[in-house]
C-alpha cells in the first residue's frame, strides 16, 4: 500500500476526531484535577474512555490489520511454492515486515487500555480508601440489619395462641 499525503493526512484526522478529540474532551470535561495531576474520575468515566478506545481500535486499527493478515496469508502461500531463491528472499523480508506490523496494531489497543486502566487506577488509589471505609460501615450496618430481620422473620405465630391469650 502507498502511503500518499493525503492518506496519511486523512489517516491522522480520522484518528484525531476518533479518539484522540473524545479523550481530551472527557478528561477536559469531567475529570477534577486537585493537586497536581490528580483526577478524581467516576466509574461511568472510565467505561465511556474504554468504549472510546475500543471504538477507536474497530474504527482504525481493524481495517489494516485485516488487510495485513490477508497480505501475511498471500505471502506465506507464495513462500511455499517458491523456487528462485531471489524471490523467496524478498517474499521472507516482506512477511516479516508484515508480521511486524501486524503484531504491534494488534498490540495497540490493549496496551492503550491497560495504561488508561493503570492512569484510572492510580486516580482513584485515594478516593478507593475513602470508599472502603464508607463500604465498611455499610457492611457493618446491612449486617445489623439483617440482624434484626432473621429475628423479624422467626416472629411467627400460631394462630390458636392468640386466642388462648385472648380468653384469659
């Protein structure tokens, strides 16, 4: 494939408005920066950064890849059936650009999530803290609580004792 400066420009617009534009916005938008580079981000932030990510990598990266392990395919069929040295040599550097390529596009997109993941997470190490103590003394209190329904529910009656209660 020739890579022409329109390709290349219209390539690096459709990854800037895919991916890049919603990250910078969400953060931009709904991350609290308090003390340096800290952000205090909530759960539905961070699943809308991975849909983003994931939607990027289906909307990017899976059409070349596709392409790739079809030219991987081609050239791995043609190396065996090869008889000039000369060709296969140039057939054996080609597959191996390709395959390359290939494993770094596949290995994209689960290192981009695994590092927004790691950025969430050291984000969130503080707010975690507070939240285990407030999860703590929910745990606590629905405890209590069940408590007194098990004792609620044994609360049971017969029906005659009542009325033996009542004639006296």
């Amino acid at each position: 494939m020739k890579y022409t400066p329109k390709l290349i420009v219209y390539t690096l617009l459709q990854s800037l408005f895919c991916a890049v534009a919603p990250l910078v916005y969400i953060f931009t938008q709904y991350g609290e920066t308090s003390g340096g580079l800290q952000y205090k981000l909530p759960l539905g932030l961070i699943l809308l950064v991975f849909v983003v990510i994931v939607i990027a990598k289906n909307t990017l990266l899976k059409p070349h890849i596709q392409k790739l392990t079809a030219q991987i395919a081609q050239h791995e069929g043609d190396l065996k059936v090869e008889s000039d040295p000369e060709k296969a040599k140039n057939i054996t550097a080609e597959l191996k650009r390709e395959r390359t390529i290939e494993t770094v596009l596949t290995a994209t997109a689960p290192i981009l999530l695994l590092a927004a993941l790691l950025v969430a997470c050291k984000a969130m190490e503080n707010a975690v803290l507070r939240l285990s103590g407030a999860i703590g003394f929910t745990l606590v209190s629905f405890i209590i609580g069940t408590v007194f329904g098990v004792l609620a529910a044994r609360e049971v009656q017969w029906k005659h004792v009542k009325e033996k209660d009542n004639e006296r």
